[in-house]
C-alpha cells in the first residue's frame, strides 16, 4: 500500500483557531471563516504554538 495513514489521526488533523475581535477559540479542520459573534477574523493558533 502506497499509502501510510492512521485512521485514528482526525484530532491531528484540527486546529485551533483564535478570534482575533473577542477571543473565542474553536476546533475545526478548516479556517472558519468569520466569527459568528462578533464577525472577527480568525487566526491560526498552531502556528506560533509548534
Ligand atoms: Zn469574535
């Protein structure tokens, strides 16, 4: 098999991101676009932690 991959990995594959108008963090695979709150922009906290 060519290919390598676990399937119990779907936690790596999520991360977290930070509104960066009110804070509010969330889990997701993919950048989530406008916060639902305060319709801030999101930032990708994985970034700078690793
Ligand atoms: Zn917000």
């Amino acid at each position: 098999m060519p290919h390598h991959q676990d399937i119990a990995d779907d936690a790596e594959t999520k991360s977290n991101y930070e509104c960066l108008g009110c804070g509010t963090i969330v889990e997701a695979e993919s950048h989530p676009g406008g916060c639902p709150d305060c319709d801030g922009e999101f930032q990708n906290r994985a970034m700078s932690l690793e």
